[in-house]
C-alpha cells in the first residue's frame, strides 16, 4: 500500500514539471514575438517611394507637390475649394418650417404724427443706454441666419445698412449728427487698420508679405446708447417720445486687463433707419410665429435702459457728478419719475 502511495505522489510531480516547462515556453515565444514587432517599425523608417514618415504613428504621409513660382497653393480641402475660403451667406434650399416665409422686404414704417412747433408745449432730451445682457434685451443677441442667409443679429444690420449705404453713419465725436464718416473708417474702429506683416507658407514654406486685419467679434457689443427726446403735444395733451439716435458701443480696457470706458463707435440717425429696421423681423422667444420688426420694438418701446444723461446746464452725465453705481440708477430712474409726473401735471381736472 505504502508502495502505491508513493508512485501516484512521484507521477504528480512529473506532471506538476511538465506543465511548468510548457509554460515558460509559451511565455518567451511570446516576448520573442512582441520583440520582433516592436523592431518592425524602425527597420523601414523611410518608404521606398520617396513619402515621409511621421515619428508620431509610423505611417507614410506624401509629401505636397511643389508650386510653380508666385502661384497660389493648392487647396488641401476634399471639397476643391481654393485658399483662401471666403464664408458667404448661404441661402436655404428647401423650406424651414411649415409654410415658406415670405422674405420680400417690402414693409414700411408707419408715418409719426406732425407735431406743429407752436404745439411743443414741453420737451425734455434725454440719453439711456440699452444692455443687452439683460433678460428683456435677450433679442438683440439673436445671433442666426434666416432662410435667406441673413445674420439677424442687430449689430450686423446696422453694419450691413451702412456698408450698402442705406444709411449714414455720424463720428462719435458730437452727438448732433454734424460728420459723416465711410464705412471704411466705421471698419477701422471696430478690427483696426489693415497691417503688411511677414507670413510664411505652412504648405509650400514660401516666405511673403500679406495684408491682415484684426477679426471683429459682433458679440462684444453688448450695450446701444440711444438719443431721444420727450415732448408734450399741447393739441393731442399727450406726451409723445421721438428716438433722434443710436450708436453701438464698445468697451476699452486699460493695460492690465481692467474695463475703462465704453464709448459709442458711430451714430446713425434714427428716422433715417426706420425704413431698415421695418424689414427684419425680431425674435420672439415665446412664439416664432408672432412675429415683429425692430421698428415695432423700438416704436412700442420693447425694451428696457437706463438713463445716463438729461440736458442740463453743464452737459454733465450723471457719473460725472455721482461716483457710486447705484446711485447713478436711482438718479437715473428719479428723471423717468419727473417726466411722468410732468404729463400728469399738464393735465386739468
């Protein structure tokens, strides 16, 4: 029995050293393997037809044919298209939406009453400023193209409506509309003049002078001043307001990275550009089947400002003589409260 015992135990270790043996060798065939790809790469680093290899993947990039001298490079694009691409309004081939949008601008503003002068009983100039950040001044960000490929955004309609000359823009350096200045100079304000700097070609390696200009971002503008003054028709004994002007406004900042001033890029006379904004429609957050143009919005006074400035002896705004923010607003709001109490006051019971 011992015997038995002891022949069974010895065939177990035989086995046991089989097994052990069989492993190792599976082991290093494998790292034998994994030796032999490693070194593939390295072994042709330069293919045959002449293409470079890139260090990051190992695989073959072609190399760009070469340009005849003082030719322009050739597209790298899939699509064909040449250097540089030029982003176009893009007009929409089929219907967005349920029914086709009628896009004829044909729309014009509604006529204002005549006020004789001798009816101009009272009249009070005042200067708000509209922010868009807020919630009611949301649509002045509206920032998509329509069916028609047009930007709705309301900067770009102003840009666009003196860039085709529908309008004329006024220097910011008076508010009474005494200069016109080009749409050049308009440009120039907002990306800066154009600068010849020294570029070089990542395709070809060419070295050569190009004419570049800063980008302009519509989004930075965030704030409209506007010009507008309030009068007391003595024939209708009705206080009416009539907008004289808005001018888009820009923030500068000081070296370090902190705000400076806002200051008004150019004027455009508001009964000039009514007969603009007649033929854009606004977004309506609640309903984009109700629709309304800009006319309408300011017309029926759809947004929401604050009041920086009356005319007053000094022709001081109101942070020239109040320093604190919130001081300024209540100065501010107490104006709108005395021209409403002025209407009431005209009237006789």
């Amino acid at each position: 029995m011992r015997a038995v015992i002891l022949n069974r135990i010895g065939l177990c270790a035989l086995l046991l050293v089989f097994l052990a043996t069989e492993a190792n060798a599976q082991g290093g065939g494998r790292r034998r393997t994994t030796r032999r790809t490693e070194s593939t790469p390295t072994e042709n680093t330069t293919p045959a037809d002449g293409s470079v290899v890139n260090p990051a993947t190992g695989n073959a990039v072609s190399a760009p044919p070469q340009q005849p001298q003082g030719a322009e490079p050739a597209s790298l694009r899939q699509d064909g298209v040449g250097v540089p691409v030029v982003d176009t309004p893009r007009k929409s081939l089929r219907t967005d939406g349920i029914s086709e949008k009628n896009f004829i601008k044909d729309r014009v503003p509604i006529p204002y009453d005549h006020i004789r002068s001798d009816d101009e009983f009272w009249e009070k100039k005042i200067w708000q400023v509209i922010d868009t950040r807020e919630k009611m001044n949301l649509p002045f960000q509206y920032n998509v193209e329509d069916e028609s490929g047009t930007n709705q955004l309301f900067i770009n309609i102003l840009l666009n409506a003196v860039k085709s000359g529908e309008v004329q823009a006024f220097s910011p350096i008076d508010d009474r509309f005494t200069t016109v200045i080009p749409f050049s100079e308009v440009q120039n304000k907002l990306s800066g003049e154009e600068k010849t700097v020294r570029s070089i070609d990542p395709v070809t390696g060419e070295e050569k002078m190009v004419t570049t200009r800063d980008e302009f971002d519509p989004r930075t503008v965030v704030q409209y001043k506007i010009k507008e003054i309030w009068v007391f028709d003595k024939e209708a004994s009705a206080l009416k307001v009539r907008i004289l002007g808005i001018a888009p406004m820009v923030s500068r900042m000081n070296e370090d990275g902190s705000f400076r001033a806002a200051i008004p890029l150019f004027w455009v006379y508001y009964p000039d550009l009514r007969p603009v904004l007649a033929k854009f429609d606004v977004y309506n957050q609640n309903n984009d089947a109700a629709t309304m143009s800009w006319e309408d919005l300011f017309e029926m006074r759809f947004f929401s400002s604050f009041i920086i400035k009356e005319n007053n002896t000094y022709n001081r705004e109101i942070k020239e003589y109040i320093k604190d923010g919130t001081m300024r607003l209540l100065e501010g709001q107490a104006i709108k409260d005395k021209i409403f109490n002025k209407e009431q006051d005209m009237w006789q019971y």
